[in-house]
C-alpha cells in the first residue's frame, strides 16, 4: 500500500475516511464480524458504570521500519488478564491517575483486521527522528456507549472539545445500531473544554457521524481538538449501540535518568519482569 507523501493528517490535523479506501483484503468482513463479536462481550467501564461505557484495551509495540507489532504482556489479577493505563494530564476528569482496564480476548488481539489497522495508522503518523529510535507504543481501546432504555444517555470521556495528550489518535467505526447523536467534531486547540454548540461555527474544521463499520478518523492531537457527542436510544425496539475501536500511538524514549524511579535505589518494591 502506498504511503502519500504530504497527507491529510499531516496537513489540517486530522483526517475522515473509511479504511476500505486504504486496506482492503479478502475476508476483511470476516474479520469485522469476529470484532463486532468481540463487542458483544465488553465488561462495563468500572470506572464509569454510570455511563453506559463497556470496554476493553490492550498495549503493543510498533517497530520503526518493519512495522512489526509486539503485544505487551498483560497483568494478572485474581485470573482475569488488564492492561494498566496512564494518561498523565490530558483527561481532566482523572488527573494523574492509573487506570486498569481488561484486557482485549487473544483471538482479537490475533485478529487480522485489527493489525492491519494499527500497522497502517501507524503508517500515517510522523515524528522526530529522535522520537523514531525506539519502538512505539500502540494503546487499542475498544470501547462501546449502549443505551438500553428511552431517556438513557451514554457519554464519551470527556464529553467536550479535547485533546488527548497521546500525539495521534485514530478512530474505527466497529458498529452504530439504533442510536441517534454520536456526532464527531473536530476543531481548533483554543476550544478546549468547550461544547462545539458554544464556540464560533466557522471554528468546526469538520463535523460528522461515523455510521458505516470501519468509517474512521484520525488526530495529530497537537494541531486540533476532538469531540464526539452523547448518545441515545434510537425509534426502533431494544438497545442502541456505538462502538468503535481507539488507538492511541507514543513513543518510548530513553527517559532521563532523574525520572526513573528505578534508579531510586529502594529494592524492596522493585520486581522481576
Ligand atoms: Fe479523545
């Protein structure tokens, strides 16, 4: 698949697209099918079960120059398999905090689908040549806003114009079933924090549903801010749904050694790995 040179991403921000238009392969719908199994098993959001939020995630590594992805090993808790999660700052409503979500099912992470989308997002992010000499990593998040009643509400974190902290985001359309509103906005980073309804609507560089599986976006987190509004039961009978795939790309660095509490000396908490 050919990479251009000068793209959208790299241009305006960010980019609205459907993957088929840049990887398509035979059996490609047998795979979205074994994904959309996948989120028909997603545990509640335990640190938002109020939302209507299920999801799960998984962390991998992305060589530079082969593209090659690596899953981190997950964390073992009383026979149920996590990947620990760090956000630093960037999401206001848990500063600073650890987060541990399930991990995703082994034959997701094996799925062919799901590769091919975190080699070729990769694919279209950029960096320092600094920032390139070490392997990426990849966090995936599935994540799915269900509405099971009239009046339910299911909400993205956080529900405002934000940036994520990671340096790109990119997003899949997984499914949208009997819901309406979900729309996806796109602006400027002075409009942090705010609802896209309150801000001057020539400062929306784009506004959107992702409504066909694998309808996607992408987001050079720096140059714009992102938005994707709440969700509600549609006309027809039983739930609605909105699921999608998130995956976040950062390098790893050599860290200072002043930063790295490993050096702190205390070998009492430091384990094996
Ligand atoms: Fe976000």
């Amino acid at each position: 698949m050919e990479v251009i040179a000068v793209s959208q991403l790299k241009e305006a921000g960010y980019e609205y697209y459907h993957f088929k238009d840049k990887i398509d392969y035979p059996g490609i719908d047998d795979d979205l099918a074994a994904l959309q199994h996948a989120f028909d098993n997603l545990p509640a959001d335990e640190y938002a079960p109020h939302l209507n939020r299920y999801r799960r995630y998984g962390r991998a590594l992305v060589m530079p120059g082969t593209h090659e992805v690596t899953w981190l090993p997950e964390t073992w808790v009383d026979g149920h398999a996590y990947y620990e999660y760090f956000q630093g700052s960037f999401n206001p409503e848990y500063v600073g905090e650890y987060r541990r979500f399930p991990a995703l099912w082994q034959c997701s992470m094996e799925n062919r689908l799901l590769r091919e989308m975190i080699r070729q997002d990769f694919r279209e992010t950029f960096w320092t040549r600094e920032d390139a000499l070490m392997p990426f990593h990849a966090g995936v998040h599935f994540v799915k806003l269900k509405v099971e009643n009239p009046g339910d509400v299911a909400v993205s974190s956080p529900n405002t114009l934000h940036q994520d902290g990671e340096p790109f985001t990119f997003a899949h359309l997984i499914r949208r079933n009997n819901i309406s509103g979900g729309l996806n906005a796109i602006s400027v980073p002075r409009h942090r924090g705010k609802m896209p309804a309150d801000i001057p609507q020539d400062d929306i560089k784009q506004s959107f549903y992702l409504d066909k599986p694998l309808e996607s976006y992408s987001v050079y987190d720096p140059l714009v801010t992102h938005y994707v509004g709440d969700v509600e039961k549609g006309e027809t009978d039983g739930p609605g749904e909105r699921s999608a795939i998130l995956i976040d790309y950062q390098p790893t660095v050599i860290a200072d050694p002043d930063q790295i509490r490993s050096t702190r000396g205390n070998t009492d908490f430091m384990i094996y790995v």
